[in-house]
C-alpha cells in the first residue's frame, strides 16, 4: 500500500482534488448554497474549474521541461479530462438548467453573443480530444494523433477568449488577461528552440549542484 502510494501519489491528488471540487458543487447545489444566483455562480464556478484544470494539463510537459518533474506526465491526461468533464457540466448549466433544451433559444443566444461562440467552440473541439486521448486511439491513428492534439492549443486560446469576451471590463477584471499570460507562456516553452533552451539551461544547474555536493563531500 505504501509502495503504492508512493509511485500514485500525484494521480491520487490530482483524482481526489477534481472529485472533491465537484462533489462540493454538488453539495452546493443539494443545500441550495449557490448564493441567491444559483445559474451564475454554477456557470461561474465549472467555466474556472474548467479553465484550470485544462491549464494543469497544458502545464505538464514545461513542468517536466522546466524542472525535470517527470511523474507530472502521469496526470496530464486525467487533468484533461477532468477539464473537459467541467466544461461538458459548464454547457449543461447554460443549455438545461438556465435555457431548458430550448433549441431556438440557444442557437439565438450562440449565434448573437461571441463569447458564448468561442465557448461552444472550445466544447466542440474538446470531444475529439477526449474520446482519442487513450493508449488505443494513440496507436490507432499513429503520426495523426499528435496532429489532432494540438488542436488543444486553439482551444485554449478560445478558452481564454470565451472568458475576456464574458468579462464587462478587462481594465476592472483583468483575471482572463492575467490566463492568457499563463497560456501563453505555457505554450512558449513548448516551442522546440524554447524547450531545447530551457532542457540546455537545467541540465547545466543540475550538473553544477551535483559537482558542489562532491566538492563539499570531499572536503567533509
């Protein structure tokens, strides 16, 4: 058990943190604890667990590139997922609960309102994604596989979009520019010249710290 706790451990938190943020939705929901607005807080709270968790996902692999954090390879695709289930829970508010499956209405709301466009787009992009992220699709479609995932870069940005266009003011709620940031530097380290540099970079310091504690063992 402790074996296994050991080598599991980031999968366990990454698990029980997505599990335990949507059974305190929930609860919320149960209690009637969605403040007077219920809709809104719900469409509030599952857009930003949604944004997070696929931000986790996309931060992965500079984690590994910046810090050499391997084990994070682990949970990218469970926090992908964990980010699609919030966004798939995030359009159910609006479509079910706030417009009731009616059809005209939502087309009318998507088609008249741009941020709701780049959010269903990002939806809609995302289910590829998420049925294919497996071993199996991973075999099956080969050299396609990684094409079709980098689609996930323009989800992102329709993410972060979504969320600017929805904000009233970025001047008083610059929250979607501060995202943006982060994505954008996320998706920066990734690029090959950028990565080889930074791999280059912490290679070198973790070679240096390793000749100070010899250096320092010798002299002991």
């Amino acid at each position: 058990m402790i074996n296994f706790i050991k080598t599991r451990w980031i999968s366990i938190v990454a698990h029980a943190g997505a599990l335990i943020l949507l059974a305190i939705l929930i609860y919320d929901y149960f209690t009637d604890n969605l403040t007077v607005n219920p809709i809104q807080e719900a469409t509030i709270r599952t857009g930003k667990l949604a944004l997070i968790f696929l931000v986790l996902s996309l931060a992965c692999t500079p984690i590994i590139t910046v810090l050499g954090f391997k084990p994070a390879q682990k949970v990218r695709r469970a926090l992908g997922l964990y980010g699609f289930m919030f966004v798939a829970i995030h359009l159910t508010i609006f479509t079910v609960w706030d417009y009731g499956l009616d059809l005209q209405m939502i087309v009318q709301q998507v088609t008249e309102k741009p941020f709701i466009l780049a959010g269903f787009g990002a939806f809609v992009l995302l289910i590829p994604l998420a049925i294919t992220s497996t071993k199996g699709w991973q075999k099956r479609l080969g050299k396609d596989w990684k094409t079709l995932h980098n689609l996930f870069f323009l989800i992102m940005g329709l993410a972060v979009l979504h969320f600017s266009l929805a904000v009233k003011s970025l001047l008083a709620r610059p929250e979607p520019l501060q995202w943006g940031a982060v994505v954008l530097l996320l998706i920066l380290v990734r690029l090959p010249a950028v990565r080889k540099w930074v791999s280059a970079k912490r290679q070198k310091l973790v070679a240096g710290m390793q000749r100070g504690d010899v250096k320092t063992k010798t002299v002991q």
